[in-house]
C-alpha cells in the first residue's frame, strides 16, 4: 500500500530483514545449521528487529497500517521472541535439557492467525508482496502443526525450509525493485501490478 512518506520509505529494509529471517530459520529447519549457530542466527535476528521495529514506527507515522502493523508484530515476535527462543533452546541443549517447544505451537498459532487474517489486505500491493505474505501464512501454519506434534517434521521440516528461502528471495527482489524504480523514477525491476486497484 502506497503512502506518502515524511522520510523516505523504509519498507525496502523491513523485507530485507525479513529475509534475514529467512534465510537463517530456512537453513535451520533443512538441517544445515549445527546447534553451535544458533548463538549467530539470535545476533542476526536481533540486528532484524531493530530494523523491523523502526520500519514499523516510520509506517504507522505515516499511516500504513497495514505494513505498520506487520513489521510490528514481526519484529516483537518473528525476530526479538525468535532470537531469544534460539537462545533458550541453545543454551537448554547445552545444559543437557530437551527443549519442549510444544509451547511454540501455541504462541505461533497467534502470529499464524494474525498474519492470516491480515493477509487480503496484500491484495492491494504487488502480487509478489501478496505471495510473499501467503507463504509466510503457510510457513507459520507448519510450525505451528509441527511444534504441536501433528506434523511429520519429516516432511513439515523441509516444506518450511524451502518455503522459507523463497520468501527471503522474494523479499529480496521486491526491496530491490522499490528501491531502484524509485531513484530512477521507472521500472528497472519489473513489478507486478496488485490484485485489487
């Protein structure tokens, strides 16, 4: 959703954070990351929610209270209540206790349910921003289904991984298209238009 910006738009940096994010949980749900990064990927998605906090106040100044909204939630709870969720289960797996992250499943069914319900919203932004935000959807749904044991991690794991990079490069290509259209005041990356005008 388009809005005029007393600064300039910082969305470009929300997403770039955001696959951040990503990257990092997709490379840990596809078992890439060994217990010893999870100290690394809590300083990364620290770094993230400080960018998304600050994307979330610019938009809700500027009355996007769509993206307001979003970068909000996400940063209190997809980046600051994830990284230290990876800290707790690191430091827990180090002290010789078993993470129960059956708790999980339960306080991501909120950002699940938030994000879903938000989600007609991004119908009015680039269908790729649409996308983006609809995998997300089932990303969380996955986790939630897998923290609550009514998924096979063997096959949730992979879903979300995989899921999970695609939305980063999505995120990716649209903060780089904004930020290029915008300083050269014409398409450079090609966006699609919304669903709804």
């Amino acid at each position: 959703m388009a809005q005029e910006h007393t600064f300039a738009s910082p969305g470009p940096a929300g997403l770039g954070a955001l696959a951040v994010a990503c990257f990092g949980f997709g490379a840990v749900f596809l078992g890439w990351v060994k217990v010893e990064g999870l100290p690394i990927l809590f300083a990364w998605l620290v770094g993230g929610g400080v960018v998304q906090y600050t994307v979330a106040v610019m938009e809700l100044k500027d009355h996007n209270i769509t993206g307001g909204n979003v970068f909000l939630f996400f940063s209190a709870f997809f980046m600051f209540g994830a990284s230290l969720s990876v800290l707790a289960k690191f430091l827990m797996i180090k002290f010789g206790m078993a993470p129960h992250a059956y708790v999980e499943g339960w306080t991501w069914m909120a950002g699940a349910g938030f994000l879903t319900a938000v989600t007609p919203a991004y119908l009015k932004s680039t269908k790729l921003l649409f996308l983006l935000v609809v995998l997300i959807d089932i990303v969380l749904w996955c986790i939630v289904f897998l923290d609550l044991g009514k998924m096979d991690p063997a096959v949730g794991k992979p879903i979300v991984g995989w899921l999970l990079i695609i939305s980063g490069w999505i995120g990716v290509y649209v903060a780089g298209a904004v930020v290029c259209n915008t300083v050269f005041g014409r398409k450079i990356y090609p966006v699609p238009a919304p669903f709804v005008k």
